[in-house]
C-alpha cells in the first residue's frame, strides 16, 4: 500500500487483500491515529457484515440443496411403485388398446425418471459435484451395444454346444466305464 501523508499503512493492505482473497476469519488491526482506527473498524465492521451475509447465503444454498434432494427422493419412490405395477401388468393378456394406454404409461414413467435424474443431478452440481455432460456418437454407440448383443448371443451358442458336446459324450464315458 502506498504511503498515506509518510506514514505506510500495512493494516490497511492486509485487511483489504485478505477480504479480496474472501478470507474473512481475521481481526482487523488497530491504529494509535484516530482517522487510521475509524477507516479499520470501518473495514472491521464491512467484514463482519460480509462474513454474515455469505453464511447466511450458504445455508439457505445448502437448505435448498437438501430440499431438491428430498423432492426427488419423495418422486423416485411412487414412480418406482408405477414402474413395477407396468411390469406387472405387461405380464398379463391385454388386447391392443390395453397396450396402447400401458405404453403411454411406461413412456411417460420414462420421461419423469429422466426428469428426477436430472434433477438430482442438478442439485449435485449446484452442491460442488461435477456433472459431466460429453456428447457422444450414438450410432457409434449403439453399434457397441448391439456388438456386445451380438456376443452374447454368441456365447449362449457356444454354452449349448459345450452342454451338448458334454451330454453326447456322457453315453461314451459310461460305456468307457463299463469296461473296466
């Protein structure tokens, strides 16, 4: 800090950088010149209001957080209660326009979970998470998924060739055995 009428001024530079670095757990010091000490309890009294001011901020923040999250929560239960009545229903005979109006439940049962992850998702941003949105090749993608479709399928085949392979060779082993 600069010179005021030749005297140099540390107080003044700590307290106005420490606040600038949003440090605000400090006391500010204290002059033996009466317009020094008026300016620093003005800066004592500006840094307390600040400082209050702030925590009052982050905790409605964090009550806000903590209520979104409660939402969510109370919404995930009864959609999931909706979910399994779908599926429960999808299991028995329904004719066509059943099907039409269980379709229209189960797409708009989607549409909601997707709304209650982006809102929990939004709240864990809002709460310092970092919520990675990257945009991705969906034919790419979806050729992954069908690969991976693909070799599974593959792998079933394969099973019920070795069980086969396996039970064929159950009548040759027992004949095997018969010899000895």
């Amino acid at each position: 800090m600069r010179n005021i009428c030749g005297l140099s001024s540390p107080l003044f530079f700590e307290a106005t950088e420490r606040i600038a670095e949003q440090n605000l757990d400090f006391e500010v010091g204290h002059s033996k010149i009466k317009e020094f000490e008026d300016v620093l309890n003005s800066f004592s009294d500006m840094k307390n209001n600040l400082k209050s001011s702030l925590e009052k901020q982050w905790s409605e923040e964090q009550l806000k957080r903590e209520q979104i999250a409660a939402l969510a929560h109370g919404l995930k239960t009864p959609l999931t209660v909706i979910q399994g009545n779908i599926d429960l229903i999808n299991e028995i005979e329904l004719d066509g326009e059943q099907r039409l109006y269980v379709g229209y439940i189960t797409e708009s049962s989607g549409q909601m979970g997707v709304y209650i992850r982006t809102l929990i998702d939004i709240s864990r941003t809002v709460a310092r998470y970092q919520l990675n949105l990257e945009e991705i090749d969906i034919a790419g993608y979806m050729e992954q998924i069908e690969n991976i479709e693909l070799n599974t399928e593959l792998i079933k085949e394969i099973k019920k060739l070795l069980i086969l392979s396996q039970i064929t060779a159950i009548p040759y082993i027992q004949s095997i055995c018969l010899l000895i």
